[in-house]
C-alpha cells in the first residue's frame, strides 16, 4: 500500500473536521459560508464574541426572513429578562435567602 493510499481525499478530512462543529447538518457551501461571514460580522464588531457571532448566523439562518423582521421591527430582544433567576436576590451557602435584590441580611460583627 502506498502513501497516496492511506491519504482522506479533502472532501473526507474537510467533513471530519467539521463534525462537532456542524449540528445542524449544514452542507460544505454552508459551512464555508457561516465562517465567512461571522468573520465578517467579528471584523465589524471586534467586541463581538465569536460564539455569538454563530449563534446570530445561526438564528438568522434557520429562521424565516419574517420572524427575523418582526424581532427587529418589535424589538423583541430588548424585553426584560422573564426568569426569576435573572432578576437578582441574596444567596447564602447556595441556598436562596431572599428575591429582593435590596433585602439585604444583616452582617454581625
């Protein structure tokens, strides 16, 4: 057997490499196309984390043009946070103590 053999074709070492990184079953044109412009969007907003980068490309490419306008128009993104974890509060010892963010425990000294 010779070494041009034991050698993956690039389609082959292309597809594996890109396994864990393609979920969503995206094509090799597909792939090319979300790094190319998350890099693009990384270059237009260089505080842009990289993994929000892909989850955008993501969202916006998996969801139909007419959701994605009406989040924009509506600005849905800008509602308030709805799970009670998100609004604040004390925890103690990873237990809880109060919701109220001001509701604070008195420090003894």
């Amino acid at each position: 057997m010779s070494i041009i053999e034991e050698i993956p074709s690039i389609d082959d070492e292309f597809e594996r490499c890109n396994r864990t990184l393609n979920a969503k079953g995206l094509s090799k044109e597909d792939i090319e196309l979300r790094d190319k412009q998350t890099q693009l969007m990384i270059q237009m907003y260089p505080g842009l984390n990289p993994l929000h980068a892909d989850m955008i490309w993501n969202y916006v490419h998996f969801t139909s043009k007419d959701e994605v306008r009406k989040v924009i128009d509506e600005g849905l993104w800008e509602n308030k946070p709805s799970g009670k974890y998100q609004n604040g509060g004390i925890v103690r010892d990873a237990v809880t103590v109060s919701d109220e963010p001001n509701d604070l425990p008195e420090i003894k000294e």
